[in-house]
C-alpha cells in the first residue's frame, strides 16, 4: 500500500503538469494500478482494511510522506549554485539597509 500511495499521490500531483504537447489534467491513476497489478476494487477493498487499523494506516502515511520527500529531493536538489546566489544576495541586500 506504501509504493501504491506513493505513485497516486504523484500522479494527482502530475495532473496538472502540462505534457510536452501541452495537454493536463490527465488522470494517470489508472497507471498507477496497471503498475501494481491492480484494479480499483482492490485497491478500495485494500484501503477499507486499513482504514479499519488507524495505526497501520498512519503508519503507511508517514512512510509515504518520507518517500515524497526522498523523492522530491532527488528531482528538486537545490544547487550549489542557488547556495551562491542566495549568499550573493544576502550580501547585496545588506549594502541597501
């Protein structure tokens, strides 16, 4: 459940990212449970279950929202060149106080 949270939090995330012909608002869940071999009745029943066990299911969320960070990190690195710029900026807006 991990892994398939994961993917459908990215790919509600992704629905609104335009494509390189300039399409959005793609639903790519459907993806998401072809990936994982399977399909929405499953992954509701699934989700009923642990909706039932509260502990499980945080458990699940705050190892999804780890993921989501780990993963945003690696897509989004900040640079060594931002850490310049932004010291390059601290230092420029200070001549102006």
């Amino acid at each position: 459940m991990i892994e398939i949270w994961t993917d459908i939090y990215i790919a509600r995330g992704a629905k609104h990212i335009k494509t390189k012909d300039l399409r959005k608002n793609i639903n790519y869940i459907p993806f998401v449970f072809k990936k994982h071999q399977i399909d929405s009745l499953q992954f509701s029943e699934s989700n009923l279950y642990y909706t039932s066990r509260i502990d499980d299911y945080e458990k699940i969320f705050l190892e999804v929202e780890k993921r989501l960070k780990e993963k945003k990190d690696i897509y989004n690195p900040k640079s060594e060149l931002d850490s310049i710029i932004e010291k390059d900026k601290e230092i420029h807006s200070k001549d102006f106080e």
